[in-house]
C-alpha cells in the first residue's frame, strides 16, 4: 500500500514536470517571441552581464534556463539556431 503511493506520487510529480503549458509556444504580440525565448534571452543577458560580457557557454546557459523551465537540449540548441539566422 504505501510502495503504491509512493509510486502514484512519483508519476504525478513527473507528469507536472514534464507537462507544458502549450501558451508557452505561442509568439507574443509586441515582439513575437514565446515564453520559452524570453526566458532564454534574459537568462543570457543575466549571464553576459555576470561575466563581464564574455561569451557565456551553452551548458551554462542551460543551467540557467532550466532551473526556471523544463526543457532539453536539443530544444535550447534549437532556438539559440534560430536566434543565430536572425
């Protein structure tokens, strides 16, 4: 009985980590970037300026984003793809 609840409990915690809000991939209408790119780029900027304006690497700036939202890597590598073809 109690390994059940613990079980259930487990599956719930990780069904709320995982689930995303699908209004984060929506672009904002002032300047069309969704939720998860504004995080990126604060959180970049939050770095850059930390650092005195040195290049902050991926692994950190991930570090950074993921701590506010659930994301992978290859979904940040993306995005940073995106920002880089302007």
């Amino acid at each position: 009985s109690d390994l059940l609840l613990v079980l259930l409990f487990t599956i719930f915690i990780l069904a709320e980590i995982t689930t995303m809000d699908e209004r984060d991939y929506l672009p904002d209408v002032r300047d069309g970037l969704t939720r998860i790119e504004r995080i990126i780029l604060t959180s970049l900027n939050e770095l850059e300026k930390q650092r005195d304006g040195r290049m902050v690497p991926t692994a950190m700036l991930y570090g950074r984003v993921v701590e506010q939202i659930d994301i992978s890597v290859d979904d940040l590598q993306s995005i940073l793809q995106k920002f880089n073809r302007g």
